[in-house]
C-alpha cells in the first residue's frame, strides 16, 4: 500500500472516531430508608349498668323498668346486666309409678319465665341472662348455674332425684346476639341436679370474643323438670338457680 493511501486511511479513520458519540457510564445509585413512628391508644369502654334489649345489645333500655336488672347484682367491668327472676313449672298431678318430666307440649300447664319489657309493650317470655364486658382485655368469659334443692314450702321435704334441664346449645328456638359480634359466643345443654348443687358452664365466649354487651334468650320449650320421683308429697316446692359469671372461658 502506497503511503498516500495509508495517509488517507489514517485520516479516515480518525475522522470516524470524531463523528461518534462518546458514551457516559452512569454513576451508581444506593437504596436509602426512613422510618416515621405511628401510635394509637385505646382506653377501656365505659361500664355498662342497665338491661340492655336482647335483641340488639348495643341499646340500653330506657322504659321505665330498665333500672330493674331482675335477679342480676351488677357490679364492675365485667357483669351480668340481666337475670330473668323465676321460672315456674305450674301445678301437675303426681304419678303413683316410675318418673315423671314437666316440659312444654301440647297438654299440661306450660313454663313460664318471669322477665321484663326491655322496651316492648309486654314482657319478655324467654330466659334472659345479659352480660357486659367492658375490661378491655378481650379475654373471654363464661357463665355457670346451679339449682339449689328444691323444698316443700312449711317443711323440710325435698324433691329428691330431679333435674332442671337447660337445653341452651338449640339455636333452633334461642338466641344469641351481641352489641358487635356473636362470633365465638355459645351455649351448652345443661342438666342441673337439685339434690347436688353441682355447677355446670351453660354459656361461654372464647378468647379475644364476648366484648360488648351480650344476651341470650333461652325459649321455655327449651326448659324441662325431669326425673321427678313417683309419689311426691303434695305442696308447692321451691328453689333457686344461681348464676356465676367468671372472667376466662372454660377450656
């Protein structure tokens, strides 16, 4: 190749070199964070003293037996608002053989609960038992009841044998509402022994449930005396069922 042309292959080559863009490598770029703390507290809700209506927990009754909590003592953050007073098993013959039972049916006297208007123009019929849980802890809750002998009125007598029945696991015909959420919240069939007093837990809301005003109504066709022995002594016979409410569910 003749120098001339070596010359111009140079200077075409440099000419090249001119003409392209010179590419910049970009700079690297590192992540950086920032943090803003966020708080929120929440305080406890106000107790809760009055009857609330059963079938919407969140009112509180404002009719003019609201201040009457039945057979309920109030007391603290955690109480029952509600116990309907007295079930009555009406008057029944008595058998000369084996046992008998007392229910709701189409023949007989029927049961009947004594409870209060909450608001409505007649009195409730059903066994209201109401509880509020205002702890703040959300650490659920359970109710447990106990029959007392029953005792023949003027004497030492006792209904030996008997059992009052509360068949609270049937949703078919009781209820359960609460003033947020029934999540969590059940009953049991209970069978009560009059001559043992033995506690039974008949409603309970598990952990992180039952906060809130709570009520269920337990229907008389729900409610039955049974194994009442033959020949009982005649004359009215009475008893008591007690209530307790404790602060943590049963296992």
């Amino acid at each position: 190749m003749s120098k001339k042309a070596s010359s111009w292959l140079m200077a075409g080559a440099l000419l090249l070199g001119a003409t392209l863009p010179v590419v910049a490598q970009a700079a690297t770029v590192t992540s950086t964070k920032g943090s803003t703390d966020s708080q929120v507290e929440f305080t406890a809700p106000s107790n809760v003293t009055k009857p609330v209506d059963p079938t919407d927990p969140g009112t509180t009754v404002t009719d003019p037996d609201s201040g009457d909590n039945g057979g309920a003592t109030v007391d603290g953050a955690l109480t029952f608002l509600y116990v309907s007073p007295a079930i009555n098993f009406g008057s029944h013959q008595t058998v000369t053989t084996g046992t008998q039972s007392i229910q709701n049916d189409s023949t007989g006297t029927p049961v009947t609960v004594t409870s209060q208007k909450f608001g409505s123009t007649a009195a409730n019929t059903n066994l209201v038992t109401e509880i509020s849980d205002t702890r703040g802890t959300n650490a659920g809750w359970n109710v447990q009841v106990s029959s007392s002998a029953l005792t023949l009125t003027g004497g030492s007598d006792t209904l030996k044998g008997a059992y009052v029945n509360l068949s609270a696991a049937d949703t078919s015909k009781n209820t359960i509402a609460n003033s947020a959420s029934t999540t969590g919240i059940s009953g049991t069939d209970t069978q009560l022994s009059t001559d043992t007093a033995n506690a039974a837990t008949i409603y309970t809301a598990s952990t992180d449930n039952g906060a809130g005003s709570t009520a269920f109504q337990l229907s008389p066709d729900n409610i039955s005396m049974t194994s009442i022995p033959a020949n009982v002594k005649s004359g009215t016979y009475t008893g008591e069922l007690t209530w307790t409410l404790n602060d943590t569910p049963t296992n």
